[in-house]
C-alpha cells in the first residue's frame, strides 16, 4: 500500500505571515488523515514553517539543495543545514531549474545523493517538454532522465511526474496521459533499482486543481500530487488533499 503524498510547491512566492497563516490553517484542518501532507516554501520561511508544522502531520521541504555540504558555493544551502533546520523533503530537478537554471539530469541526480545523504526524503522531478511530446519523445525523456538512479535510496525517493507544458499553464495531463508515463516510470524504475521501485510514490505535476485532482489521483500508478500554483491557498490546496483519497 503507498501511502498518497500532497505537495505544495510555493515557488518564489509567500511572507512569514502568509507561510504561518497557511499552515496553522492546514494542520487544523488535517489534524490527522491518509495522505503526506508537505509543504515546501522558499528557504528563508523554512525556519517559520518548521516551527507551526512541528508536531503536526505537515512536513517541511525546500525547493532545492546543493550537493555539497559545505564549500565556496555563494548563494546555495547544503542538505545538512536543512535538515537542522527540520526540514524533512526537498525537490530536485524541478523544471523550471532545469529550463531557467541550468540544471541538468547530472546536477539533479548528485543534489539528490546529497540530499538523501543528510537523510531528506528526494521529490525527484522528471517531464518532457511539449516539443518533446510532440516529437513522440515523452518516454525517451524518462528514461534518460532517470538514468543513473540505481544508487539512490528507494525509501528516501518519491518521483514527481511534472510534464513541463502543463506546469503553470492551466493545462493539464489526461489522466490517460498521466497513467501512461506514470506506468513508464514504474516499470523503467523497476529495471534500474529493482522490486523496491513497486513501493514508490510517484506524484503527477501540472496546473492539478481541485477539480481535477480526484481524477488524476484516482489513477493506478498515481500517488499523489506536486501542487504549484493551486497550493498558495489554503482552501483550494486543502480540496486537493481530499481529492487524494481516504479521509483527508
Ligand atoms: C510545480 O511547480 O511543480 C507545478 C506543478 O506547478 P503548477 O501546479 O502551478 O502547474
């Protein structure tokens, strides 16, 4: 039985009011429940968030991490410091740093050997772009994406399904298309790292609303959802939780 993980990605956006706000709202709302609630602000509302998540069952995660974990690296936070923090979970090799940043399958892929090093649970980000898709490239994409995985931690690991054309765009995957890739990821991990892959979670990602939530959700390899622009509020974020099935 995989347990659903819901995740809020903020992205640049949020105050310490809004962060507190949100969660005192969330933990109340969910004081108990089925699925993996996590929330993942920017880093300077991490210590803010850890502190009205403690105790509750909302875990804290960053966007991002460095794979280092200390060094001449102006500007990045190594895994370690996370974790005293209290922060639980981090994301990897989101699109919008693999299109925006430089990131690449490499750079991702060692941020998360760190992170899972310092014993942060790894949101690992993979998707094609639409041009990909169109070129009928969508599963080549995910297999070279995932190359390389056989060394990271299965218990640590939960991939995110997040096809970059229905990030942030209002358009969404088919629960079809969801369905397909998320099977694709399945099976491929399944070769690269072995029986533990059938345990995963696999989240799907892009423009998941309340509305359709439920359905995406509902699908066989779909364990939940990386949430972008419909978790900053807090009711909207709250229905996709329901969505993922069992009482909250
Ligand atoms: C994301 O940022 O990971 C994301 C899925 O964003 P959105 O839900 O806004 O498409």
């Amino acid at each position: 039985m995989r347990i659903p993980v819901v995740a809020a990605n903020w992205k640049m956006h949020g105050s310490v009011e809004s962060i507190q706000a949100f969660l005192e709202s969330l933990v109340d709302r969910f004081p108990s429940g089925e699925s993996q609630v996590v929330v993942c602000p920017p880093f300077p509302l991490l210590p803010a968030a850890v502190l009205v998540a403690s105790g509750s069952r909302v875990a804290i995660g960053a966007q991002n991490c460095h794979w280092e974990n200390k060094g001449a690296f102006t500007g990045e936070v190594a895994p370690p410091l996370l974790r005293e923090l209290g922060v639980a979970w981090v994301i990897v090799g989101h699109s919008e740093r693999r299109q925006l940043f430089g990131e690449r399958d490499e750079t991702a892929l060692k941020r998360a050997h760190a992170a899972q090093a310092a014993g942060l649970q790894v949101i690992f980000c993979v998707g094609e772009t639409l041009e990909q898709r169109e070129r009928d490239e969508t599963l080549a994409v995910l297999e070279r994406q995932t190359q390389g995985w056989q060394d990271l931690k299965p218990g640590l690991l939960t991939v995110a399904y997040e096809p970059v054309w229905a990030i942030g765009t209002g358009r969404t995957a088919s629960p079809a298309q969801a369905q397909e890739a998320h099977a694709f990821l399945r099976r491929r991990l399944g070769e690269v790292m072995g029986p533990a892959a059938a345990g995963l979670r696999l989240l799907y990602g892009g423009s998941v609303k309340p509305d359709n939530a439920a359905e995406l959700l509902g699908q066989l390899d779909v364990d939940g959802a990386l949430v972008g622009g419909a978790s900053l509020d807090v009711d909207s974020f709250s229905a996709i939780i329901r969505g993922a099935g069992g009482p909250g």
